[in-house]
C-alpha cells in the first residue's frame, strides 16, 4: 500500500517554533562583482559559457523559469491539477483534477535549452551584453543515502520593491530537483512578461518542468510589494519508486494560492535551493528589484518520509553564475535564513 502523508498543506507549512531553532545560523558569504562562478558549486550546477546560438535557433520559444522552451510543451493546469506521469516518467499525456482526466497533451518534440542551474546547456540564449539565465543562489547538495530523499523543502520572503526600469524578466523562487538534474519543482515569484503571462508586476505559480521538454505550471496570480509568500514543496506519498508531490506557493497576506501537483518516479531527490535570482534580458542594473536584496527566511529542509526528520546542520553554499549581464554587485549570504543581494547600479 502506498504511505500517505497525513500533514496537510495548513499543517505542514513553515514550522518556525519547532525544529528550526536547532539549527545553527552560519552565515557562508559568498562575494563576487565580476560576475564569474564562485565557489560552492558542484555538479549539475556547474555554470558555461553562454552564446548566441540558442537566441538565433530558437526563436519564437519562451523563457520559462531555468528552461528555453518551445511554446506549444508549456501548459498551465488549473491549481491542484495532478500532472501525471508514466512509471519511466514519460508524460502519459492527462491531467487530472479530483480523480477526473481534464487535458491530454502530446509529449514535447524538442528537448527544451535549459538556462538554469540543472543540466545547464551550453548555448543559453543569451543575447551580446544582455543577462539570461541564474544569477545567484543558496543551495544544498544533501549527502542523502540511495533510499533517502529530501520529503518537504519551504521557506517564506518578502515581494520585494519593483524595478525602477522595466523590460526585464526576473524569477526569485526556492526549489528541489532530483541528482540527475532532469526535473525541478518550484513555487516562482515573477516580475515582468514570461510568454505565458506577467508584465510590469509581480506573480506567484508553481512549476514542474523536465529537461526533456515537459513544463507545466499553476495559474499566475498576482501580488503586491510587501506581500509574505511561502513556497513549499512537499511529499505526499510514496507506491514503490513512484514520489507523488505537491508545489505551492501561497501568499499569506491575502491568503491567494496558485499550486501543482504531480508524481516522478526512479529518482534521487538530493538538491535543495533555499532562494534562486534568475534573470532574462536584464541589460542594466536598474532593471533589478530597487529594494536591492532579498531574504529567504526560515529554510525547513526534512527527510525520512513519512516521518519529515529535520535535516540536521547548515549546509547551505552561495553560487554566482557568468549569465552574460551587467555586474550589479552580486553577493550571496547563504544558510538557513539565505539573502540575495545586488546593486541597482553597474560596478
């Protein structure tokens, strides 16, 4: 029989007066102006150099969060929709709502380019001069046993001030993806027009998207400067390999949601990312949020479902990517409370 989470979303959200006290607060302060990688960073989120190729052969695709992606594999799904996958996770083309099929989709014809920190392509559609692609984070590569994955990763931050120019688009988001690099599931804040939504403001949704071309995300709902947004990613059940999970992300001023779920299976679920800046045709430092610096507040990182033990210690480590953009004092202080900063001006 499957094992079944019994906390649901309003009872395993942050849990700031329970285990997280125990954890120690060091700060690992990663500082860069130069907008080359720096250190901490291992594995799939080695960052390349980026190059004009994917711009010119892709055109018409969109920017979607860590991906270039042709625009007919991205799908938006009502919030709470079951995206659902076959046992070698090939998409079996439905999405479900309450037990009912809602959408059937073909699988995608091209892989996407991913631009993020998984897998990352060596051409990253960058255009001379412009940013695209991740610039700074706070991660976690959990030193997991084969059968141990990590079961529950949220953390709350603050919408931070609008750009003072616009014309950019900026995702800011925590995030989970599996040791092979082929998926990541994350609550997204956004600023600025994705190819499927946005503009001059701010919105949530929750995404699932897979190196081999499948992106699907929850509405986008909007949300204010000063608003309090929790993003969780959480396992609800386990039936053999098969890891059946929720992404949300919740604002907790207004009480608005926008969420996704889904199931993967044969997978080893060992990155963590407590806050993630990724940006795409930023070509001044203005284009960045005016407030300057962002805080990802209270990282609750579990395993050992389904029991959701604490993962114990500060493991976290800032990384700095060459995105092919403007040096805006980049800087990353990197623990269990993770801040992103930047300069609203060129060093």
């Amino acid at each position: 029989m499957p094992k079944t989470n019994e906390n649901t979303e309003s009872n395993h959200s942050i849990r700031p007066n329970s285990k997280l006290s125990r954890i120690r607060l060091t700060l690992i302060a990663t500082t860069i102006f130069c907008g080359l990688v720096v250190s901490g960073v291992s594995g799939y989120s080695q960052a390349q150099a980026i190059t004009n190729e994917a711009a010119t052969d892709h055109s018409g695709w969109i920017r979607i969060p860590g991906a270039l992606v042709r625009s007919d594999c991205v799908h938006e799904v009502p919030t709470g929709a079951m995206v659902e996958m076959s046992d070698d996770n090939e998409i079996t083309g439905n999405v479900t709502l309450n037990g009912e099929v809602i959408a059937h989709y073909e699988p995608c014809s091209e892989k996407p380019v991913i631009t993020g920190t998984r897998k990352r392509s060596a051409a990253s559609a960058n255009a001379s001069g412009t940013g695209n692609g991740p610039v700074e984070d706070s991660q976690w590569d959990l030193p997991l046993a084969a059968n141990d994955n990590i079961d529950y990763l949220g953390n709350t931050w603050t919408v931070p001030a609008y750009p003072s120019t616009g014309g950019a688009l900026i995702y800011l988001y925590n995030a989970i993806a599996p040791e092979s690099g082929d998926w990541i599931l994350q609550p997204v804040l956004q600023y600025g027009e994705s190819g499927v939504g946005g503009g001059n403001y701010y919105t949530i949704s929750s995404w699932l998207i897979g190196a081999n071309g499948y992106a699907f995300y929850s509405p986008l709902v909007e949300v204010n400067p000063g608003d309090t947004i929790l993003g969780h990613t959480g396992l609800n059940e386990v039936s053999g390999s098969t890891f059946y999970f929720m992404t949300e992300a919740k604002d907790e001023t207004t009480g608005r949601y926008s969420w996704i779920k889904t199931h993967i299976s044969h997978e080893h679920w060992t990155w963590a990312f407590a806050g993630v800046l990724e940006v795409y045709g930023l070509s001044t430092c203005s284009q960045l949020p005016s407030s300057n610096e962002l805080t990802f507040r209270n990282a609750v990182v579990d395993h050992g479902f389904p029991y959701y033990n604490n993962i114990k210690g500060d493991g976290w480590v800032g990384a700095i990517y060459s995105y092919g953009g403007p040096s805006c004092g980049f800087m990353v202080h990197a623990s269990q409370n993770s801040t992103l900063l930047w300069s609203t001006v060129i060093f």
